[in-house]
C-alpha cells in the first residue's frame, strides 16, 4: 500500500478553516449577553442552605416569572429584610 504524499496546501488550508471556525465560534458567545456578568455586578456570591421544598417553590417561581434564580432570591430577600427592619423600628 501507497503512503499518501503530505499535500502542504491542503493541510494549511484545513488549519486556517479550522481557526476560522473557532473564531467564529468564539465571535458568537461574546455576542450573546452574560448573565454572570449582570448577576454579579455590585454583588457579592454567599453559599446557604436550603430544603429540597424551597428549591423546588423557587425554580417553580423562577419559571413563572422570568427571573433568574439570583434575582428571585435576591429580591425576596430584600422585600423580607426590609418589612422586617420596618416593623422592629
């Protein structure tokens, strides 16, 4: 059996479509918005327990809403805090 000749032109241009690709590839996740970026701008990531019924009640609100799972949160808590803090004044 033949060994096939390498062809040096063909395997350039195999690599350059390859980096093209890649860069396209690339071009389009930069595109699309970040939610981490908007999660943590001005925030601070905490780690909390919760029961499998609340994870539950908030993926269940999350769906409903719209909202992610860090604003959900995000804002439950601080319309908590806020009518706890007003009724303890």
């Amino acid at each position: 059996m033949a060994k096939p000749k390498f062809d040096p032109d063909s395997a350039f241009k195999k690599i350059v479509s390859k980096n093209q690709e890649s860069e396209t590839i690339e071009e389009a996740k930069d595109s699309r918005p970040s939610k981490k970026k908007k999660a943590t701008e001005g925030t601070k990531q905490m780690s909390y327990y919760l029961t499998p019924e609340i994870i539950k009640k908030l993926s269940i609100a999350s769906a409903y809403s719209g909202k992610t799972l860090s604003n959900l949160v995000q804002e439950s808590l601080e319309n908590y805090l806020d009518k706890v803090i007003e009724e303890n004044k």
